[in-house]
C-alpha cells in the first residue's frame, strides 16, 4: 500500500515545474504525510480519551483538520466532493492560509519539547513548492488512503521513509551528506552500546539515522517498563541541524520511528563556545557523522581552544567537550584526520589520545558514502582515561561499494565479531601508545599483515628525494651545457 503510495506522489510531483530534484521529492512528500499522520494521531488520542472519560482537545482548529481542507468527508466518511478544493483555490489555501497557521504553533508555547512547537518550526522552515493546485490536489487524494495507527503501518511507512532518504543520499548534489549506510550506523551502535537511561546526542543529525537505529536498538534491549517508554519519549535523545531540509526531514523521520515530540535543535551546533559546557550539558553517549570538507569562518573557529576551518576538526573538539566522563562515543571522520601534519591535527590528535580512550579504529574503504570517493574510518572512544592501545580493523571487500553495491550487514560481521575482544587477525591488529611518534601523534592505518599495503611515507622522506631528483636533474643539464 505505502510503496504504491509514494511511487503515484513521485509521478505527479516529477510533472510539476517547482519540484525538481529527489531532495524536493522528499522535502515536500514530508510535510504532506506529516499532517496526515497528525490527523491519524490526533483521532487516535480522542478514542484514548473517549474511553477513558477525559476531556480532548484537537492539535488543529475545524478548518484545518485535514478530513475539512485536504480530503473533505462527510459524516457517514464518504468524500464531499463537493466541498474539495482543487487547482488556485487549493493552493491559495495551503500557501496563504495553512501555513501561517501552522507557523504560528511554534510562537504558541515556550516549551520546545513538545509537538505543537515542533509543528510550528518545522512550517517556519519550508514552504509549499508544488505550483499546481492540481498536482496537489492528486497528492492529497493519494496520501488521504493511508493510515497510520496500527503499529504495522507505522514501521512499514517509516521503512518506506527511510528509503526515499536513501534514495536522497543517492542523487548527487547534497543529497550524500545526510544519508549515512544503516548497516554501519547499527554496528557503531551495537559497539557503543548504549542502555536506557543513557542520553544521547548527535550534534551533526542530518536524516536523524543515528537517533532512529538507537530507538529500535533500546527498544530490542528489554522489555520496557511504562517508565523506560516514557524516559525514552523524552529524556534520551537529543540532537543539532544546522540546515533546514535535513532539520525537517530528520524531524519527521523520529516522529514516523515513534518519537512524538524529537528534540532536535535547528541551529550551528558550531556556534557555541565548548569553553561555555558545564557538566549538565554532557551526555553519556554520542554517536555522529559530521560533515567533512566544509572550511569555518574566523569568528566560528573562536569558539574552540584548537583553531581550524576545518568542519570535521572542529565538530571532533565539541563532541570531546560535551561527553559526560565515562561517557563513549562513536564518530565517522575523514581518514585523513590520522595522518594530517598540519598543528590543528596534530594538537586535536594529541588531545583526543590524553583525554579519552580511543580503543578501536574501524578503516572504512572508499565507496563506503555513495556519491563520495572519500575515504573514511570510525573512532570509539570513552572518555576520562589517556588511550593505551588502540584495536585496528581494516573493512578489506572483494567488491568495489557503490550506489549499486552498499555497504551490508554481512560486511561488517567480522568487525563486530572481533572487536568484542580486540583479536587480531588478517584484518585487524594493535597499536600500543608506546609505539606512536609523540611528534605527530600520526595514527595512520598500516596494516602489518598486508604484504599489499601500500604505507605513506613521511613528509621529509618525500621532500628529501626530491631535492635528490633536483640535484640530479641540475647535474644533466650542467654535462648537457658543456657539451654544447
């Protein structure tokens, strides 16, 4: 049903001039399906309180219940064609009505752990791109047959979500960014390991992948208490999106998960002074991605002690500050950050190795990220104890990755396998601190079991044959001058 659904709302939004790309395929298909869902909520809150004898009050006034403006019913259900709005008067209704309603909810309460204020952001985050009143009109009649109550319907929507995110990833552009492979998002988890009670955070959220495979991992852990629902409703996840498609979209992809009200922040997580972290804005679990190759601007690298324009480098520094000690973490990085000579890397190396155990690195191969050729690896570490040996694994395929060829669980079954008790093996080895330059701190991945491995050589090793090259070539030209 759902999978019919979405193909039918991509057809009619490919013929429509505003809607261009598969990010605003997405975009727009989310705040769609989100009213939609409300309604659905919103009448299953009503019969909760119906049976209970208590007082309901409806998320929306009359006129912007979606079975009055989008799909008008009559009272035996049926669809009032009569009273549907199509063409100009739709879209005149959803642009200049329906949404500055919808923006006012954020405006209407203080509290930004709830879903009226969710509501709000969200609408003051998007617009309504769709130009014809008729495609909407067919979108509307599309999405007006499916429901959202059962707990069936919910994970096989929020499945489908997630693959037009996938698919979102896969379209070039900035589609990459937000997306990162589910398989290796559940390994991290499974290696972090966090327990109810434990609060988690993304400062980097994008899609909200990270958040959404933590809340079934609890979920799967044990069986939750009325308490445990509750504390991870509310007092467990929490997130930072600097832009505003992956904000809504990583919003609306924790509410399709089953969480009601997420606590995602739409902010430059960069902004803030990590001098300024007391111990009650730390968290015991972080697991992230950020976005690597952007270049921060001065007034944004005065925020941290360790100064670059480097986005990654920087997002590495507020993640350290804002573990809670004895808390662990999981980061995806460019693989570059091992080996970097610049002082910002060498400095962030250093201090990431004093303060925080960083005992596993997992090497990643290209392809692993579709749409970037970047090579990238994942850092574990707990905070509070200098690192004394690091566990490396070397993901080594028989198969180049790509958008054709993902990344898959039984890829990472080893990884998983032997980093429970950090064995070595073809793919995997140790490093003890004591056998790391304290010049460079180079944490470089160099494999002792590859006879193929191809090992960097040092800066001055290279700079060295090439005054050598230099030389020769000035000694030829010097027999070829007395020659002639």
């Amino acid at each position: 049903m759902f999978e019919q659904a979405f193909k039918n709302i991509d057809n009619t939004l490919r013929n429509d001039a505003g809607v261009s790309n598969e990010l605003d395929y997405v975009e727009q298909t989310s705040w769609m399906l989100f009213l939609k869902y409300l309604d659905d909520l919103d009448d299953e809150k009503a019969k909760e309180a119906s049976l209970g004898g208590k007082k309901f009050t409806p998320l929306f006034a009359e006129e912007y219940h979606w079975d009055v403006w989008a799909v008008p019913k009559k009272p035996n259900g049926d669809i009032d064609h009569q009273a549907m709005m199509t063409g100009d008067d739709l879209k005149d209704f959803v642009d200049h009505k329906l949404f500055p309603y919808l923006k006012k909810f954020k405006a209407s309460t203080e509290d930004s752990d709830t879903l009226e204020y969710k509501i709000g952001e969200i609408f003051h985050e998007i617009r309504n791109k769709v130009q014809s009143g008729y495609n909407l009109r067919e979108v509307f009649n599309v999405i007006d047959e499916l429901r959202f109550q059962s707990v069936e319907e919910k994970h096989e929507l929020s499945e489908l979500y997630e693959g037009k995110i996938k698919n979102m990833g896969n379209a070039g552009r900035n589609g990459g960014e937000y997306y990162t492979p589910r398989p290796l998002i559940r390994k991290i988890i499974e290696v972090v390991d966090p327990k109810i009670g434990n609060t988690i955070y993304d400062g980097a959220v994008g899609s909200a992948g990270f958040l959404v495979e933590a809340f079934d991992y609890l979920k799967e852990s044990k069986n939750l208490t009325t308490k445990d629902w509750d504390t991870l409703q509310h007092r467990t996840f929490f997130a930072k999106e600097k832009k505003s498609l992956p904000y809504v979209i990583g919003t609306m992809n924790m509410i399709l998960h089953g969480i009601e009200a997420p606590n995602i922040v739409h902010t430059n997580t960069l902004t803030e002074n990590i001098m300024d972290v007391q111990e009650k804005d730390r968290f015991d679990i972080i697991l992230a991605n950020p976005p690597f190759g952007g270049n921060e601007r001065k007034e944004v690298q005065q925020n941290f002690p360790i100064k670059t324009g480097e986005t990654a480098s920087l997002f590495l520094q507020h993640f350290m500050k804002r573990l809670k000690a004895g808390g662990r973490a999981g980061i995806v990085i460019k693989n570059t950050f091992l080996s970097n000579t610049d002082n910002a890397s060498i400095s962030l190396r250093k201090e990431l190795l004093e303060s925080c155990n960083l005992h596993t690195i997992l090497d990643l191969p290209g392809g692993v990220f579709s749409g970037a050729g970047v090579k990238t690896v994942v850092l574990f570490f707990e905070k509070g104890e200098p690192t004394r040996n690091i566990w490396y694994y070397q993901l080594n395929l028989d198969r180049n990755l790509g958008k054709g060829n993902p990344l898959s669980e039984a890829d990472l079954a080893e990884f998983a396998t032997l980093q429970k008790e950090k064995t070595d093996s073809d793919n995997s080895w140790s490093v003890s601190m004591k056998d790391v330059d304290g010049a460079t701190f180079d944490l470089s991945v160099k494999n002792p079991n590859r006879s193929d491995e191809v090992v960097l050589r040092e800066p001055g090793e290279i700079l060295e044959e090439m005054r050598g090259l230099d030389d020769d070539t000035k000694s030829i030209f010097a027999k070829i001058q007395k020659l002639v």
